[in-house]
C-alpha cells in the first residue's frame, strides 16, 4: 500500500504523542494521543477501502471520524478560551454541534452520502474558535510568547488548513459549472493534501511544545 506524505505528517503527530504522553497526559492535549491513533488507523483503512472500491464504507468510516474530529477541537478550543460568553459558546457547540450530525446523517443527506452540511458547519465553527482564541491572545496585558503556547500552534494549523478547504470548496460549483470537474479534483487533492501536512506539523510542535514547557517546569523546580 503506497502512503501519500500527508499520512506520514499524521503519523509524526502520532509518535510525538506517544513519545510526550507524560507531558500531556494532564492536560487537555491529552485528547491528542487517542485523536491522532484514531486518524491513522482512519486514513490507513480509508486508503485500503478506497484502493479496494468500497467508496460506500469509505464514507461511513469519515462520516463518523470527521464528527469526532471536530468535537476533539471544539473541547481543545472550550479549555483555552477564558473569556465567559466565548467560553460558553465553545461549550454550547459541542453537544449541538453531535446532535445535528446526527440528524443531518439519519434524515437529511443520509450516512450513505458525505456529510458536507455538517462538514460545512463545522469547518465555519472551527474559524470562529481560532479567531476567539487569537482574540484573546493578542488582547492579554502581559507579554506571553505564542510560541510557546502549544494551543497557538493547533489553532494556526487549524485556521489554514479550514480556511484554505472552505476555499476551495467555495470554487467548485464553478469548476462544476464549467466542466472542470476533474481540474478541480487534481487541485482539491494537492491543496488538500499540503494543507493536511501543515496542520499535522502545527500539532506536532504543539506537543513537543507542551513536553518542553514541563521539562522547564522541572527545572525552575
């Protein structure tokens, strides 16, 4: 089975949470050790069934992988946001945010077809979270350096790899339009996939940035 660099960029995030589990275990990145196995064991099966033909369980399996993804982040964004109504919007979108995936794949497109509805909610969400986040950020009265926030790294891979595949995705009904559906599908895949790495080395030093600010713990210890 040939891996696309993309896979490879998803399984370094994997390693780096195997390797700083210590370091993240009591902390909400915590959530990142089971999200990153669940999104190679996801992508390696997704790449088999599709090398296989079997588009229809293909989508069954990223219909429900792409909800939890979403919920992974909205719970990252809730426990590093402090301001109180940004708080509790971050707070409110996760359990609505499962219930109208759940609707939209048992009555409206159905779990057959790719939730782009959902997809599209979440992705809208996801952008509103990271400028919450930024906001915050830049708003502090002391100087902190972003750097070595790992939540400033995650919300900088999330904000560009959501806003370039809302982008991109606003350019289809175009492509469509003017029977270029396949041009569109080769520069989908190669946006896509560039984007997918950068997200994937954002979180990986936002891990290896959470395993360095405890070791400076320790030390001034």
């Amino acid at each position: 089975m040939e891996l696309s660099l993309f896979h490879y960029a998803e399984m370094l995030a994997f390693m780096a949470s195997i390797i700083c589990y210590k370091s993240i275990i009591k902390k909400p990145y915590w959530v990142l050790l089971p999200y990153m196995l669940m999104i190679v064991a996801a992508e390696i099966i997704g790449k088999q069934l599709a090398d296989k033909q079997l588009y229809k369980d293909n989508v069954h399996l990223f219909n429900i992988t792409t909800v939890i993804e979403f919920v992974v982040f909205f719970f990252l964004f809730y426990k590093n946001v402090n301001g109180s109504y940004r708080k509790e919007i971050t707070k409110f979108a996760i359990p609505v945010y499962m219930v109208a995936a759940v609707i939209n794949q048992l009555f409206i497109q159905g779990f057959d077809k790719f939730h782009t509805n959902t997809m599209l909610l979440g992705t809208v969400l996801i952008i509103i979270f990271v400028f919450f986040y930024f906001y915050e950020a830049f708003s502090k009265m002391e100087p902190v350096n972003l750097l070595k926030e790992p939540m400033f790294w995650i919300a900088t891979g999330l904000f560009l790899f959501y806003l370039g595949d809302f982008t991109i995705n606003l350019m289809h009904p175009y492509f469509v339009k003017n029977h270029l559906q396949k041009r569109w599908t080769h520069i989908f895949r190669i946006i896509n996939h560039n984007l997918i790495i950068f997200e994937y080395l954002c979180i990986s030093i936002a891990i290896i940035v959470c395993s360095k600010n405890r070791s400076a713990l320790k030390l001034q210890s």
